[in-house]
C-alpha cells in the first residue's frame, strides 16, 4: 500500500533515538568537507565521508520497511554505480580512483533512501526541515571561509571554490518561503546563496536560480502566482539593494562582473569556458565513437578525457601551447559524463530517472495543490525546486563529482519521490 502524505509518521520521531542521533550525524558529518589540493595528503575528507555512508546506511537498514515505488525509482541509480565501476575496474583504473570518484553517487544514493523514507510529510515535518537547513547553512558559511585560508585566495581571483555545494538547496529553500510561508532561516538561506554567488563572479549559478524559479512557477495556480507577484517585485528590490550594499564595501566585485560578462571581447569574440566544455565533451564523444564497448557499457567512474575539436585550437591559441586540455570522469556536463563512465544503456537510464521525477513533481504538484496544507506544500515545491537547480547545474557542471553537492541534491531528490510516490488525502480546499 503506498504511503500517505498525511500521518505518514508517529509524534515518536521527535524524541533523541538512535535513529534521530544517526539523522544528526548525516546531516552534519559533510559540512567540513573540501576539495584537497593536490599537496594536501590529510585524510579529514576521507574519514568525513565514511561517516555519512555509515550512517546512512545504518539508517537504511534500521528502515528496513521501503515503499516498492521509492526502490523502482533509485534501483537504476544502484545500477549505474554497479556498471561505472566495474567499467573502471576492468580499464585497471586505480582502486582507490574509481572508490573516490563513486563515493558522491553512493553519497547521492543512500541519502535519497533515507530522505524519501524517514523524513515525515506532517506536522513533524519542519524539525527535520530545519535541520537540514541548519546543516546547508554551516557547510556554505564554512566553505566560504575555509577556502579563502586554505586556497590563499583574496577577493580579487576568488571564483567558484567558495561555493558550497549546498547553494542550490539553500535558494530554493529561500524561495519556497517566500511563495509559500516564510520560514526562520529565509533571509539568512537568500543572502547565503546570493552572496557567494556575488562575490565568486560565477555565471553559471545565476541560470541555474533562473531556470529554477520559472520552471517551478509552472506548477502553481495562476491565483498564487498573482498573489506572489508584489512579493517577486519586492524581492527585486531587496536584491537590488543588496547588490549595491554588496558593491559599497567590495567595489572590485562589480568590475569582475563586467569583465566576466564581457570576457568575449578580449578573447576575439569567444568565451573561454563556453571553450573548455565544449572541447571537453568533443574529447568524450570521439572516445565513445572509436571504442562500442566504452559506448556500452562507459568507461568507467575516473575515465581520463583528452579534449578536442577546433576548440581545443583556439584554446591553444588563446592561453598558449601548454593550456590544460584533459579531463576525467564525468566531466563539465554531466548528462554527456553519465554517458561517458557508464554506458549508453545505464547512463542514459540514470538521466531520464533523475529528469522525469522533477517532471513529474511538476505535474502532480500543479494538480493537487489545494488538497495539501501548508507543509506539504512547502516540502513539495521545496524539492522540485531544488531537484531542478541541480538537474540544470548538470548542464553546466558534473555534479556527482562533487560530494558535499550530491548530499544535498541527495536531499531534495529524496523529498521529491517520497511526493512523488505518496497518495493525497486531504481533501479540504483553502
């Protein structure tokens, strides 16, 4: 029998278990997680990343009890992990590089389980919610400390190591509040989520809140989205002023911006980084045409790429003979990458999971949204948004290369399904 959105859970949840302690330790066990250098040898990020295995999969098997729906659903997930490193394996890809490169898909996978079934659709709910918050919220402010000691980094050649892979999370959880009931941690999640953005000179981020904001819009009623359009029009505004605020004390941001904006015109009318993943996934496609196997069946998760196409020529011609021009795993989009580790069959499996669930979110919100209460609906906008920013990061990044990005998308893909495959009964309209 499929699970309802309403008294899915007892009040029991709320009281200090294993369960809750071992949730606690999940959701925090990542936010001191970084991309080492290649000098740094410590072992911190290895250990912090078993912990949150262990205890998702203690969580796991505590559960025990899945609906058939949420295993049909994250089953091709497991399948793909299985593929991309047997793939590896058998190209004697190193042991510990193939455990490395899995770890964020596993990371992904089991946080998916546990949120899809352990997170509660009631009253209840909001605890949880604000612990996971409390969790995003840590790893960005962390991160954008850490990196700049760590990195050596000013604000002069800052970019996208600031940001934490809980972003994408945090604005959407920021947005919900304002569509659907402000939250505690609304304004703290916004300025969080803006302002690393800001300050990073990172493009990327500002498409990817923009596709998720107006893709999300879809699935609410026109008489809520009139309701909501004062409050878009003053969060313009608060952006705005934030900005200047922003550029007042760090003047030096908004120069970047512009040179970011119209890096163009120094390189001859082309964007560098438009050139580096472009070549990259040229570098992808002609392994996969002059090897069927790897066409298959992948490559395997720490697949090597070697760049190419006219690209990779004018990269040469823009910075030089010696330029970076390889790659590995999935690469800086990760639709063409899943196809590239894992194969033809099981990569483009894996996509179509992870595109049809916001779709699917998309349509069953916009037809039962009256029948749900404020939480529910909260939650349920809440993940398809976020599921959605992540979805369209793909397109510009590899997102399960990143750990601390794939827990969190692990998050609201979890919250997602467990809408997705949950049966409504409340039947009072506002």
């Amino acid at each position: 029998m499929p699970t309802t959105l309403k008294n899915s859970y007892s009040s029991g949840r709320n009281k200090l278990n294993l369960e809750n302690v071992l949730f606690f330790c999940m959701m925090f066990s990542l936010i001191f997680d970084y991309r080492r250098s290649d000098v740094d040898s410590s072992s911190l990020v290895v250990i912090l990343s078993l912990i949150n295995v262990f205890c998702s999969s203690s969580l796991i098997l505590l559960i025990r009890k899945f609906e058939k729906n949420v295993i049909y659903t994250l089953f091709p997930i497991w399948t793909f992990i299985f593929i991309a490193i047997s793939s590896g394996v058998m190209r004697d890809q190193s042991v510990y590089s193939v455990f490395a490169q899995i770890l964020p898909a596993v990371i992904f996978l089991q946080t998916a389980f546990v949120c899809s079934s352990y997170i509660p659709y009631n009253s209840n709910s909001n605890n949880f919610l604000n612990i996971v918050i409390l969790s995003a919220v840590f790893s960005g402010i962390w991160k954008f400390l850490f990196s700049f000691s760590y990195l050596d980094l000013n604000i002069e050649d800052v970019r996208y190591q600031i940001i934490s892979g809980a972003t994408i999370l945090l604005f959407s959880y920021a947005i919900t509040s304002f569509v659907i009931k402000k939250r505690k941690y609304m304004w703290l999640s916004l300025f969080l989520s803006l302002g690393v953005v800001f300050i990073s000179v990172t493009r990327t981020y500002i498409l990817v809140f923009l596709f998720s904001i107006f893709v999300t819009a879809l699935a609410l009623p026109s008489s809520r989205l009139k309701n909501n359009f004062f409050k878009g029009i003053f969060l313009l505004i608060v952006l705005i002023g934030s900005i200047f605020l922003l550029q007042f004390f760090v003047p030096s941001v908004a120069d970047r911006w512009l040179e970011r904006i119209f890096s163009y015109q120094s390189t001859g009318g082309e964007d560098l980084t438009t050139l580096t993943r472009i070549a990259e996934i040229n570098g992808q496609i002609k392994y996969m045409k002059e090897d069927i196997l790897g066409f298959i069946f992948g490559f395997g998760i720490a697949a090597p790429t070697e760049w190419s196409g006219i690209e990779l020529t004018h990269i040469y011609a823009l910075l030089g003979p010696g330029a970076e021009s390889r790659g590995y795993s999935y690469g800086h989009n990760f639709y063409v990458g899943c196809i590239y580790v894992g194969g033809i069959i099981f990569g483009t499996l894996l996509i179509s999971i992870l595109l049809y669930a916001p779709l699917k979110g998309l349509i069953k919100l916009k037809r039962v949204y009256y029948y749900l209460n404020d939480s529910e609906r909260f939650l349920a906008m809440f993940s398809i948004c976020a599921v959605l920013g992540y979805s369209a990061f793909g397109l510009l990044g590899g997102t399960f290369g990143d750990r601390v990005m794939s827990f969190y998308y692990g998050i609201a893909f979890g919250l997602l399904v467990r809408f997705n495959t949950a049966v409504v009964i409340n039947k009072v309209k506002d």
